[in-house]
C-alpha cells in the first residue's frame, strides 16, 4: 500500500509542475483537489509544504515536453499550429483532464495527445475533421512505433496448425478514404520544407497544401505497422477482403483456418495458401502464443 500511496504522490507532483492552475488548487484545497487520489492527510500535507514557485521552477519544462509530442504528431501539429492561438491552443493540453488522467494512470501520453488533437479545441470552419483525422493516424504510428518485437518460433516448429494473430506491430484503422493521400501529401510537404519535420511544422508562413473538406460517411481500413528491423512506420490502404482477412485474424486462429477464411472470400486453395504465408512472411500475421479459435 506504501508503494502504490508513494506513486500516486509522484504522480501528483508531475501534474503540478505542468499545471499552474492545478497547482493552485492543490494549495488552496489539497483535499478538495485530491478528493480522487489515495493519499493520506500527511501526504497531501507535503504537496503544499514547500513554497508554491518549486513547481514551476523549470519554466521550459511544458515546452520541452510539447515539442517532444509535436515529433510524433508533425502532420496534425503542422495544422493546429496554424490555426489562431495554435501554440497556446496546444499548451492548454497540459491542463486538460486527459493530461492529468493520463499522469495519475501512467496512461499513454500520445494517445492522449492524439486524443486532444482530435477534440472540439482544434476543428476550423473550414476543414472541421482535418486535424481529429490526422491525429488518428499519427496516434496508431505512435502506438506501434511503441511496440516491442518478439522472437520468432523456429520454423520448422510452424505448422498448419500453428495459431497465428494480427501482429502487435499492426494497426487495422478504419478512416474516411481520403485520410491516406491526404495524409502523405502533407507529410511529403514538411519533409520538403528543409528543416526537420518539428521546423517545418512549426514554421507558420511555410504554406501547407490545400485540401478538401472530409465528406460523406463511407471509410475504408488502413494497415498501419512497424514491422521490426524496417525502416520506420508505413501506412498503406488495403483490399476489402484482406481488410476482413486482417481483421478476422485479430482474434489468432490456425493457419489452415485463415486459408479457408481466404479460400470462402473466392481464392482458390493454392493463392489462399499463398496469400496467408506472403501474410507470415511480411509479418502482419504473427504467432500467438495462446491456443487458436477453433
């Protein structure tokens, strides 16, 4: 109990050096502000013990911590950087309720980020949806560029019978059918501006493509991955039926079982065969350790 009162303090502390505001609160109320952390009366007492200013010693450290998530999010942080009040629009997420869930949970701070993104903060008249589409795309890269590779059964352990999954490196994003080149158009801009992807971003008189509102309500799946020892993430569109052979594949099932899923979509038994191990070979399809679905 100890151990879980001490992190949940630690916790509490990062909030407050992001948060002035929650900070605040602390100091006038710490049980008010806490009501829905674990910590014990003394605890709380030694959040307000030292004076107010220790937590905002680092004046930078909010800054550091924006630009390191705009790495990750250069093609939605390029667009909201570019809305009126951007930057503040985006340091305001250091105040937001998903930050401080995010914090207190040991959550994923660039799902939550992306989810920030992705929020009302952040639609323009114009192209209302922009920003929340990019953001779902750069949160999956995030999310499998987190993903650490497993070691490969020995391949003459793999038979038939072999349960095998959608591997963890993968993402099966469902997305309106112009995210992707929409997507790739404005990332192929900021690699050409000269500087890293953080520069151009960042460089609001640097003019960004123009594109097209996202209408209509019909999406397709995108195949999001990062397979180990690529070269980084990559994003590619894909047919119906291996969308539905990839999303079948979610829950492991034998490899006999994925061909005759390929086999019922219209494949003849040898292309279906050859289709699920160009799958295992690609390794978007990979072993799992529990028993497969019969």
């Amino acid at each position: 109990m100890a151990a879980v009162s001490a992190m949940a303090l630690q916790r509490v502390v990062v909030r407050m050096m992001y948060d002035p505001a929650f900070c605040k609160r602390v100091y006038a109320n710490p049980e008010r502000a806490l009501h829905d952390v674990p910590l014990t009366p003394q605890e709380r007492q030694w959040l307000v013990t030292p004076k107010p200013s220790a937590y905002g010693a680092d004046a930078y450290r909010s800054h550091r911590a924006l630009t390191g998530l705009l790495e990750e999010f250069p093609v939605a942080g390029a667009l909201a950087v570019r809305l009126p009040r951007g930057i503040q629009r985006l340091q305001q997420f250091f105040a937001t309720r998903a930050f401080h869930q995010c914090v207190q949970a040991r959550g994923s701070m660039a799902a939550a980020f992306g989810a920030y993104l992705g929020s009302e903060v952040f639609r323009s008249r114009n192209m209302p949806s922009e920003i929340a589409h990019m953001a779902t795309v750069e949160t999956a890269i995030a999310y499998v560029r987190r993903v650490s590779p497993t070691p490969l059964p020995p391949t003459e352990s793999i038979t038939t019978e072999t349960p095998f999954g959608l591997a963890p490196w993968v993402v099966l994003l469902t997305a309106h059918p112009a995210v992707s080149a929409r997507y790739h158009r404005l990332l192929a801009s900021l690699q050409q501006h000269g500087g890293s992807l953080l520069e151009a971003a960042l460089d609001t008189p640097y003019r960004l493509p123009p594109g097209s509102a996202f209408r209509g309500k019909a999406t397709t799946l995108i195949l999001v991955s990062h397979i180990p020892d690529s070269d980084g993430p990559t994003l590619e569109g894909m047919t119906d039926d291996l969308g539905k052979l990839l999303t079948a594949a979610k829950t492991p099932m034998r490899l006999s079982d994925l061909s005759a899923l390929a086999e019922a979509m219209g494949c003849e038994p040898e292309e279906a065969s050859d289709a699920v191990a160009e799958l295992v070979d690609a390794r978007i399809l990979n072993p799992h350790p529990h028993p497969a679905v019969s």
